[in-house]
C-alpha cells in the first residue's frame, strides 16, 4: 500500500465528553484531509485514523487546532517515511 501514517487522538476524559470523534473527522474534513480508516479503542481513551503521508502534518495541525483550547489531548504521527510531509 501507499505511504499511510497514523494520527492519534489520546485523552482519559474523551470517553465521558460527546462529539469526540466529530471533532477529529470534520477537523480532518475542513482540512482537506483523506481518512483511510478509524478506529476508536475499546476503553475509549484514544482515536486513531490512518491518513496518506503526504498529509500527515496537515492533519496534525488541523486537529491539534481543533482541540487546542477546549481538550487537553495529545496528537501524534506515525509515518513509515522519514520525512513528514505537507500537501
């Protein structure tokens, strides 16, 4: 397959605040940023979407500004490429 990374949303109060995962896809959405899957943990602490490389610092930007000022999350990116790249 393609050169993919993996965006992770990771929070312990995610599970008791609704629209979540909302905010990640239409932040990903509003971003131009194809989600490949998602995928959500079974005790419900993290939100995982896998993403073309060429737009993981895009998404990465876009959904830590979603949540910047309203959740403390963390954000990260894992890519098979050594360089990041944005698109």
């Amino acid at each position: 397959e393609d050169d993919v990374a993996i965006i992770a949303v990771v929070g312990d109060g995610m599970s008791h605040r609704p629209g979540v995962a909302g905010k990640v896809m239409g932040a990903l959405g509003h971003a131009g940023v194809n989600v490949r899957a998602i995928a959500q943990g079974c005790n419900e602490t993290n939100i995982t979407t896998i993403v073309d490389g060429v737009q993981s610092l895009r998404a990465l930007r876009a959904v830590h500004a979603a949540f910047l000022a309203s959740l403390t999350v963390a954000v990260g990116v894992i890519s098979g490429n050594s360089a990041v790249a944005d698109s």
